[in-house]
C-alpha cells in the first residue's frame, strides 16, 4: 500500500471499501501474490477479528514471491541439488505489462504459459 494512503482517508465508505480493495490488490500484484490468496487473507482477518490493516501489513512483510520463487530455484540449481532450466523461471519469461500483471493469479490457476521475456 503506497505509504499516506489508508482506508481510513476516505469519507465514504463505499469509496473507502473499493479504493482500499484496488490498491491491496495492487500490492498483492506487486509481490506476486495472487487474488485468491489475499482474499482468503482478507477473510481470515475478518474471522479472527484482526485490525483492519493486518493483510496489507502481512503483505508489506512479505518477500516478494517472484524474487524469492527465482532465488530458490538459481540456488537449488546452482548448489546442484534440484535442476531447473531457464524456461521454468516463469517471473523471468513474461514480457512487462498486462501479462507480467496477472502471472501470480495465473500461476496459482495453473494456467500460465511461458512467453516471450522483456525486450
């Protein structure tokens, strides 16, 4: 979540509850966390009673899956104990844009294809 910008900002909750949405969702994007995962975060919060910042602060916490998904599989090849080709680093094949966007979602889907990588 871009820092200065809180759900409690918004005066209305209708707006406060969607733009809140958007930009968690967004966040989630960025760290290659997929929708249904935070969704699921978002209702287990609910259920446990936590504070309404609890998923977007997880998410914050949180290493970014596609750097950490690309590390382990470099050294899980490197150390020679797991062997990977190129064309499995899904994070490094997909071109910047519209694909790059939704490759978590894809990925937990089970319904990405490798493609070209950036240019």
């Amino acid at each position: 979540m871009p820092r200065g910008v809180f759900a409690d900002n918004f005066k209305c909750d209708c707006l406060r509850t969607c733009v809140f949405q958007d930009l968690l969702e967004e966040a989630a994007a960025l760290q290659g966390v997929p929708k249904k995962v935070v969704r699921a975060m978002q209702r287990a919060a609910e259920e446990h009673k936590l504070p309404a910042r609890a998923v977007d602060a997880s998410l914050g916490d949180a290493m970014s899956i596609n750097v950490l998904a690309s590390l382990l599989m470099k050294g899980l090849t490197r150390s020679r104990l797991l062997q990977f080709s190129a064309q499995e680093d899904h994070w490094r094949l997909v071109a910047n844009g519209p694909d790059a966007a939704t490759l978590s979602d894809r990925l937990f889907d089970g319904t990405a294809r490798p493609g070209p990588g950036p240019k």
